[in-house]
C-alpha cells in the first residue's frame, strides 16, 4: 500500500482516504476470491478481515474516522455502497441516483438532494450490478433498463447508458415495512371518516373501482387499503409488475410479472396473468395497475361477472382517468370504433378514487366520482367528494377540506343490498361537515 501520512494529529485528506479504501477492499476481495465463505458466514468473514487488513496498514487513525471507513466498505461489500444508510432510514420513502454526485430522496412527500456521492459513473453501475444479479436480472448495452423487485419487496428501477445519456440512474421506492391503514389516512388528513365508509361499502357492495393517480401519489397504498374491506371467504388473485399488496385475506393468489431470460423469451405479462386468472375462479381480481392493452380485458372481465375488482391507473383526474383507460385499450390492438370502447367503460367501472401529491408533499384523495353511464358519445361522470383548495399557509401547507358534493351516487341501492345504510347526511354538504374538514385541512 502506498505510503500515507500518519504523524500524531494529521488527518488524511479525501485522496488518502479514497485509496485507503480501495486498498482495504481489495484485500478482502482476494481473500474471499481465493476462500469464498458460505452466505450465511459472509458478513462474520468480511469483519474479520477488514479488521485484519486495516491492523496490515500500521495506521491508526480517530476512531470515528475508522469507523466510518470500516461502515463504507460493509456497505459497499454487503450492501448498496454509499445508498444503503439512506435504504435503512424509515423516514425515507425514496431513493434517486442521477449521477455519481447527484442522489436525492424523497422524506415526508418532498425531494430534497443529499451529500452522499459514489466515487464515479462506474461505482453506480458496481452498485447496479450489486441489486440485480442476485434477482436473476441481467443489464448491458443491448439491455440497458430493468425494472425489479428487492427482497425487502422495495421497487427498483435502473437504467444505463446509451438509454441513460448522463450515466447510470437508480430509482429505488422503499418499500413500508409498516403497513398503513385506513385509520392512519384519516390521521393524516388524506380522507374522512366519511370517505371511508362509503369506500368501505363500495368494496363490500362489488362495485369495480380504479384508483388514480399520479407518480408516488400513493395509488398502491389506497389500493392495499381498499382491497383490505374484501371479505375473507372470497377469492381474490391479485396480479402485479412487481408485488407490493400485502393482503391480509386467506384465501390470496399472487401473480406477478415474469421478464424475458438472456435469449429475450419466456416473458409474461400483465395481460397473460389477466387472461389467466380468468381460469382461477377468481372472486376478486385486482390489478396493481393498468399500463398497456391489458386494460380491455380488464375490462371484460369487469362486465362479465367479476364484480367487484380493482386496479389503479396513472391520471391527473377523473376524466383523464377514463381517457387514459380509453388510450390503453386500444393498445390490445382491437380495431374498436371510440364510442364503444367508451360504452365498455362506462359500463365496466362504477367508480374513480382520484389519489392526488399535492405541492406540499401532503397526498390526498381528492375525488371519488361515480361513472354515471353514456350520454351520446361522452362518458357522464358525478363527483360525490372532493377536496376543495382554498390557499396556502406562510409554510406552503395546502389549505383546503374534503366534503361531499351533496349528491347521491345511483349505485346506493348496491350498498344497502350489501348491508351499509349510509344516510343521506353522509352526502350532504352542511356546516358542520365543512368545519369539520376544514379543521382538519389546518392541523
């Protein structure tokens, strides 16, 4: 190892500390190259001989700069380099690498940049390597994105040049290991106890629901949530591009997507599992979301006695959300005239949950709307809530309440065949509703 300075009360510099590093891993890699330990022995050798090839060195340096070292090289050996202390903190919701020193994260619904660097674009695509090879994914020039799931069940996306023109990015939404209730969304203000029990009815009623909304607007929250109101002796199949519903039912399929191998063949889909589970004597079927043709036979299966399925779908509203649906459709390849590809909307979904990321981090509901039917060739839609903005504080918190609109949806028969007397009051915009909500927009 090269010489470095170590006279009583010097500190190394970034150079210094950069090939004390790399000097120290590259150690360990040659004896665990030549002496491979088994999985469950590798964290207890790697200490040993960092420990080991640090005493090699003769130096001794702070005991806090030892051991921030020491914690770098276990991460960058045993765990996601330079990200792995933000993959561990549970205030983080998100984790973004855009370069080598370009890492941002998302805490409290706000993105905010971090000081975590890696050495250069190389230590990115090592760390890339590190999360996908154990998945059985693979990613090189001629496949330069791949999309998988952790084993934590965190979602991780990433992408390499020559896709990615700045170098390798890495895109990781942690996955919450605590699961959120419908109780802790009306803690957070995101829904009323109202909202809730009218979805809570409309799940137990059958009606089919999507949920949508934008990116990391908590589409996938609302939707385990909802799916959670499922009765127990019903068979749900649950289908995913990579599996995030943690159904607490007993009787659960779980179907998740299957990418191409090497050769770029034995890939399933979203559409195949749809198609699939048609066979299963599903009760429920539950997508955790429509992107491609696979909507028409979701559709379909909708409108032909699965009663009662979810799914979510990337929109900014209500409306948008049905031309979206219309948008997907016609990527199955059907030659549909518009009209009735509308008609099996209209005829398919009984309700749009808009699930909204307001400016100030804050996510909310902030429509439930009825699809009401067909008046000639438009989709007629009725909100029964939605959230109502009414400013901002000094702080840029969103000001603003969730109050029912004062209609009656025309499915209120469904919810009192299913058992739920809901009562006109819970539709009615009064006073005390709107204090109430606007109570609980300030806390």
């Amino acid at each position: 190892m090269q010489q470095m300075n170590n006279s009583p009360g010097s500190v190394l510099n970034a150079p210094d500390i950069a090939k004390l590093k790399t000097y120290l891993v590259s150690s360990i890699q040659r004896e665990l190259e030549g002496n491979p330990p088994p999985p469950q022995q590798r964290r207890e050798v790697i200490e040993n001989l960092l420990e080991q090839s640090y005493a090699n060195t003769k130096l001794n340096l702070p005991s806090t700069l030892r051991e921030q070292i020491f914690r770098d090289i276990l991460d960058d050996l045993l765990g996601y380099g330079p990200i792995q202390p933000l993959l561990e903190d549970a205030e983080i919701s998100e984790v973004m690498v855009n370069g080598p020193d370009k890492v941002f994260i998302e805490r409290n619904g706000v993105l905010e940049r971090t000081g975590v660097v890696f050495e250069d674009d190389a230590h990115v695509l090592r760390i890339i390597e590190r999360i996908v090879l154990p998945l059985g994914r693979h990613i090189d020039h001629d496949n330069p994105t791949v999309d998988a799931r952790l084993p934590d069940g965190s979602r991780v996306n990433a992408v390499i040049p020559p896709v990615a023109i700045d170098g390798p990015t890495i895109t990781i939404r942690k996955f919450a290991k605590e699961r959120l209730g419908i109780a802790d969304l009306i803690k957070y203000d995101s829904i009323t106890e109202m909202m809730a029990k009218f979805l809570e009815a409309c799940v137990n009623a059958h009606l089919n629901i999507v949920i949508s909304g934008g990116t990391g607007s908590g589409k996938t929250t609302l939707l385990n949530i909802l799916s959670s109101y499922i009765p127990e002796k019903e068979r749900i199949v649950t289908i995913e591009d990579a599996a995030e519903l943690q159904l607490q039912q007993d009787h659960v399929v779980r179907l998740e997507t299957k990418a191409a191998n090497v050769d770029g063949v034995g890939a399933v889909d979203i559409r195949q599992l749809v198609k699939n589970s048609l066979r299963m004597r599903p009760d429920r079927i539950v997508v955790g979301e429509v992107r491609s043709g696979e909507a028409l036979d979701m559709l379909q299966a909708m409108n032909t006695g699965h009663d009662g399925s979810l799914t979510t779908v990337h929109a900014n509203t209500p409306r948008d959300a049905i031309s979206r649906l219309e948008t997907l459709v016609l990527m199955a390849g059907m030659d549909m005239p518009i009209k009735i590809v509308r008609e099996q909307i209209a005829s398919a979904v009984d309700l749009i949950v808009q699930q909204s990321r307001l400016p100030d981090g804050s996510r909310k509901v902030t429509y439930i709307t009825e699809v009401v039917g067909m008046e000639g060739d438009t989709v007629v839609m009725t909100d029964v809530f939605k959230f109502e903005q009414s400013g901002t504080d000094s702080n840029g918190k969103v000001i603003g309440q969730l109050v029912p609109t004062g209609i009656r949806p025309l499915f209120m028969k469904r919810l009192e065949e299913a058992g739920f007397s809901l009562g006109a009051k819970v539709f009615m915009r009064t006073a005390a509703n709107a204090a109430d909500a606007v109570s609980r927009g300030r806390r």
